[in-house]
C-alpha cells in the first residue's frame, strides 16, 4: 500500500466574542497556529461580537466561498445568555455532525470530568464546507485540535478521515436536489 500524500485544506478561523482583540484572541491564535502547523491555509480569521446575525453572515459567505474547505468557530457555546453560536449555526447545517460533540465530550471528560457538560460544541456541514463550533477556551481548542480535527482535516489519516470525502459533500446539489 502507498503513502497518501498531505492534502493541504484552506480553514477560516471565526472568534465569537463580545471582548476579545486579535491581541488577546487566545483561541482563535491558538487555531490558527495549529492549522498552519499541520500544514493547512489560514484562509481567514475575524471577531464577531455574540450576535446571531453576525456569527451567521462571516459563517455564510465563508461557507459560500469555494476556496474555504472549512470553518473553525471558538466561542459562544455555552449557556449565558450571550452565548449564541450554536443557535447560529445549526439551522445553517444541512448534514449535522453529532458523533464531533459526543467524541469532543468524551476527550474533554479526560480533562476537565463532568465540567464537560457546560459546552454545546457542536458541527455540521453547510454548502459542502465544513463548519465546527468550539469551545472558547484554549484548552478546549487544543483538545478538538489535537484530539479529532488534526487527523481527520489529515488525508493521510487512516481508516478514514473528511478529507476523503470533501469531493462529495454537494452531491445533493449537483443532482439539483437539496437536502432537508
């Protein structure tokens, strides 16, 4: 069996929140490192205050960008009232990812125990373009990083990895159908 070649992605960093500067936007600098790291495209990487509306539109027109493979939200997913990004972005997906929450769960539980359950990390796929919601904290980033998106936004990760797959995400599109 041969070597797959590293298939490098193009990967948008989006912060939710209603304090941060890129001077002190440790999540997102910490995605942003580790995606360049690995060998992938820094696409874009913006601050949104916590605001349906605006997490919505940079997700949208990144997700309707074909030269962004994938969207990397860190913020606003848990339970105060100002933490909205799940809101904003789970009626967008038109194929939702729950095994991402339930594994990001799981390796966060090593970390952190039941504290777990106050993140409603969450992901999906909105116009054929990947799109993950983090936790705003770093140590969070670093475990969906490291603990899932690295090997699977990795071509040569085996036995299987989204990658693999990017090249049929709008099949439902192309046949000129939409899915539900």
């Amino acid at each position: 069996m041969s070597e797959r070649d590293f298939v490098s992605l193009s990967i948008a960093v989006l912060t939710v929140s209603d304090t941060r500067s890129f001077a002190d936007d440790k999540s997102g600098a910490l995605l942003a490192d580790r995606l360049v790291e690995a060998g992938h495209a820094l696409a874009n990487r913006r601050i949104v205050p916590d605001d349906v509306d605006a997490i919505r539109e940079v997700v949208t027109a990144w997700c309707a960008d074909p030269a962004i493979d994938v969207v990397l939200t860190t913020g606003g997913t848990g339970f105060t009232g100002r933490d909205v990004t799940p809101e904003a972005l789970e009626p967008l997906f038109q194929k939702r990812m729950d095994g991402f929450s339930a594994v990001f769960h799981r390796i966060s539980y090593d970390k952190i125990g039941v504290s777990t359950i106050q993140s409603r990390a969450t992901a999906g796929v909105v116009e054929a373009t990947f799109v993950f919601a983090l936790p705003g904290s770093p140590g969070a980033c670093r475990d969906a990083w490291d603990g899932i998106l690295k090997d699977q936004l990795d071509y040569r990760h085996r036995p299987c990895n989204f990658v693999e797959i990017m090249p049929r995400l709008d099949e439902h599109l192309r046949r000129g159908g939409r899915s539900a």
